[in-house]
C-alpha cells in the first residue's frame, strides 16, 4: 500500500512540473504567443490519469487480491520516459546586408543587417517565440528584440555590430523545452575600428636633473730636473708635480704627455711619452717622472717641452716648460813657458797658452801673475771672450825682488755657458842669480889689443859696439822665431787632440 501510494505521488509531481515547464517561455514573454490549450490539455489528462489510479487504490483498500493487482498493474505502467535534450543545436545562419547599403559581404563596426539562424529541433517541436540578447559585440535597436518565427528559423533584423568579438546570443522558446539559449559565432565580422580613437601621445619624461659638477682644473705646479741646467750628451730626470684645483668632483683618468715638438738632439731616455695617473681629487698633488737625454752635439741654450693634461671629464690643457742645456766645459791652459833662471834685476818673460775645447764660448777671460819675490806683482790683463775651439797666449813680463827663487802661478779667471766664475791656475818657479861684478877699465892694458896702440888707421870703438848691438838683435829675433814655430807646433797637436775627441 505505502510503495503504490508512494509511486502515484512520484508521477503526480512529474505532470504537475511538465505543466509549469511547458507555461514558463509564455510567462517569461509576458504574453501569450501560442494556444494555451496543448501545454494545458497535457497537463489535465495526466491529473486525470493519476486521479484514476488513487481511486483504483483506494477501493482495492477492502480486500487483499484488489491491492495486489492494482499493485501489478502499477508496477508494470512505470516505465521512466528519456530526458529531453538541453542543448540547442544550430543548423546554419545567414548575414542579410542588402537592405543597409554594404559594400561587401563583410561585417564592419557599425553596419546593420538582418541576422537569420535555422535550428535543427525535436520531432513534434516548434519555436513558440525567440528574443535577441544584446551583447557588447551586437545590438539590436531597443534593448528587448523579438525576431520573427518561420517554422524552425528565427530571424533578427536591424542587428548592429560594434566590434569586441563576433559571439552573437538569442533566446527560443519550444513547446516542449521551454526556454533554450543559443550563440553563434559570425564568421563575417570584420573586426577592425574603421575610425580609431587618437592615440594619448606619451607625454615626454620630465628630465632628470643632473647635479652640477665642478671639476678641478689640472697643472703642472713645479718641475725639476737635477740642476740649474742639464749637460749635454747625459740623461736627466724630469719630475713634473701636477696639481688640481678646487671643485667638488674627481678627474677621472688623468693622462700626461709629452711633446717635444719640432725639438731636435732631444729624446727619451727609457719609458713612454704618455702616463696614466688615474683619478684625482680637488686640491691635491701628484709626482711623475721621466728619463731624458740629449745629443752630445745640441747647441746650448734652452728646450722647450710642452706636456699635454687631459682626462676623462675636466678640460685639457698644456703646460710649456723650458730647460737649460749647456755643453761640457773643455777650457785649459796647454802651456807655460817661463825663465828657469835669471838675474838680478834682470827682466824675463812668461807667456801662458789657452784653449777652448768646447761647444760655447768662455766669456770675460782675466789673466792675473801672483807669486813671492817678484818685484812687479799684481799685473792683470783683460782678454775678453775665448769662442768655441779658439786658442789665445797671455804674456808677462818676471823680475826678481831679491836673489832666491820666485814662486808664482799664473790665474786665468772666466765665466762658463751657465754664467758661473771659474778659475785655472798655473805655477812656475824661477831661480834669481846674483848679478856678476866686472871690473871694466878701459884702460886696462890687458882689455886691449896690442894692435890697437898701433897708430895705424883702424875701425874706431863706436865701430865695434855697433856690431855687438847688431849681434845682439840677431839672437833677439833667434829667440822669438823659435818662440813662434814652437807655438805653432803646440796649436798643431791641440787641433789633432781636438779632431780625435
């Protein structure tokens, strides 16, 4: 009893929930658009079906053989029909552009047409109505479109796309499922924006503000060299200290070079002519160095060098620095010819022989006679200036004070190239002999010739003096001739000496 009462409940709820289905697309519309009477007369014979069936239940209640077969017959009547299908199935749908004017088959933003779709339905299943779902990619004119029915196509005119996709949406209504949602995809949208909006321009970035730098400037402070001046033909340090000025920022990559320009008899000595020093700071110091030398045949005088600062981000500059080279000094007194002895108030002679060997003149030469016992001392004379590779003599004039020996020396006193006062002496010696004394009578018989008290006519005394002067001037000029071929000897072999140096 409980399982046949249970079983007619199940089917009364069954035919009461087909009769609200079949009624809600009509509800949903808000109005009736097609006859009432099959989704209704559907409804009343299933009640009346189960009205039946609970009578038949109740008066099979009084005995036992009426309930066993009404519950045969129930069980056998019960069999649970097939669910519908939900989903809508879309046959084929056409784009219809011929009432709007299109220039093609293809659907650009903005354009209308008249969209039409055919549905593949069930057996005894027709639309009963159809409604467009406006979406962003597609709009109809108002916002609750109805399309037109024509057995199982639904058509939807005045369709507008927008772009944004080609997902077109409807709504159906059936006779036997009721409300069913359908899409279809729009192969013929074109979606481009035919007027695109103007792009916002990126506004330009701002710019950056940089902090402002002040770079030091870069110098060569001081410079030096070993000396007042550098001799020719020998190599020298030059140390350059650089030095930066104030600013609040580092040179980076600090180069210095030098330039020696269109300088001849100038070159380095070991090293290159360019140095990194790398980074400095305001206000600071750095030493460098480099190793020169000279030709030993450049003209004295001074060279020019210029050195050449840069770096990576302060300015370049350059620096001229100016360096006295001066040649050896080769001046020297060759020889000296004195009087080893002399007499007595006797007068001798001294004559001193130079020479300058070197590359530059020997300026303001002074010759000076010191020594004990000369009777004539301090003569001094002013020779002036000695060119390079000339020799000069000097002579002066020796007499003793008194008997001994005269010890003396010559001083030759000059200036060099660099302008600095040197001197060079020589000494000498001489031996001073007495005087021998004579007794000369001119009478004397034995200071004459016997010949002479002859009264014969003969060459008179004035005669013979004559001839002892004329022998004198004789020896005289001996003695200066051999003087002057022994000086052109001398001169000779200094040229030779010069021309192996």
């Amino acid at each position: 009893m409980k399982q046949s009462i249970k079983r007619i409940s199940a089917v009364l709820a069954m035919a009461m929930a087909l009769s609200a289905f079949s009624a809600f697309g009509v509800f949903a519309e808000g109005e009736s658009t097609a006859p009432a009477s099959a989704p209704q007369s559907t409804s009343t014979s299933q009640i009346a079906n189960v009205e039946q069936q609970t009578e038949s239940v109740s008066q099979g209640n009084g005995d036992g053989s009426s309930n066993e077969e009404s519950e045969g017959n129930s069980g056998s009547s019960e069999a649970e029909p097939t669910p519908l299908p939900s989903q809508l199935e879309i046959g084929s749908y056409n784009v219809d552009f011929k009432d709007y004017g299109s220039r093609d088959s293809m659907w650009e933003w903005g354009e209308k047409a008249d969209v039409s779709i055919s549905l593949n339905l069930l057996e005894g299943e027709s639309v009963l109505s159809s409604r467009f779902i406006n979406s962003g990619a597609f709009t109809a004119d108002s916002m609750n479109i109805n399309g037109s029915v024509n057995g199982n196509t639904v058509t939807f005119p005045h369709v507008t796309y927008n772009g944004g996709g080609n997902e077109l949406s409807f709504e159906i209504t059936t006779n036997l499922r009721g409300v069913l949602t359908g899409t279809q995809l729009i192969a013929q949208c074109l979606d481009v924006n035919p007027n695109p909006p103007e792009a916002t321009p990126t506004p330009a970035p701002a710019p950056t503000e940089k902090p402002e730098y002040d770079y030091p400037k870069i110098l060569v402070k001081d410079f030096s060299f070993g000396g007042n001046s550098v001799e020719a033909g020998k190599e020298f340090t030059l140390q350059l200290t650089l030095f930066t000025t104030s600013g609040n920022a580092n040179l980076q990559d600090v180069m210095v070079g030098l330039n020696f320009g269109e300088l001849k008899g100038v070159s380095l000595a070991s090293g290159s002519m360019n140095t990194y020093v790398g980074e400095m700071a305001p206000n600071t110091t750095k030493t460098i160095s480099y190793k020169i030398i000279t030709d030993a045949t450049i003209e004295p005088g001074a060279i020019s060098i210029n050195v050449n600062l840069s770096s990576k981000n302060g300015e370049a500059a350059t620096s001229p620095i100016s360096i006295p080279v001066t040649q050896p000094e080769r001046f020297d007194i060759t020889n000296m010819e004195a009087p080893e002895t002399i007499m007595m108030g006797e007068e001798g002679y001294l004559s001193v022989t130079f020479v300058n060997k070197g590359k530059s003149a020997i300026n303001n030469l002074s010759a000076e006679i010191q020594g004990d016992n000369l009777a004539n001392p301090g003569q001094s004379q002013f020779l002036g200036n000695i060119a390079a590779g000339t020799e000069n003599s000097v002579d002066f004039s020796v007499m003793a004070a008194a008997e001994g020996t005269i010890n003396g020396k010559v001083i030759l006193s000059y200036e060099d190239a660099k302008g600095e006062v040197k001197t060079l002496e020589k000494e000498f010696s001489c031996t001073v002999e007495p005087m021998p004394e004579m007794d000369f009578d001119p009478m004397d018989p034995g200071m004459m010739d016997p010949t002479m008290t002859d009264t014969a006519p003969g060459m008179p005394i004035w005669g013979w003096a004559l001839i002892v002067v004329g022998v004198v001037a004789v020896v005289v000029v001996v003695v200066v001739v051999v003087k002057k071929k022994q000086k052109a000897k001398k001169l000779a072999q200094l040229e030779d000496e010069d021309e192996d140096i």
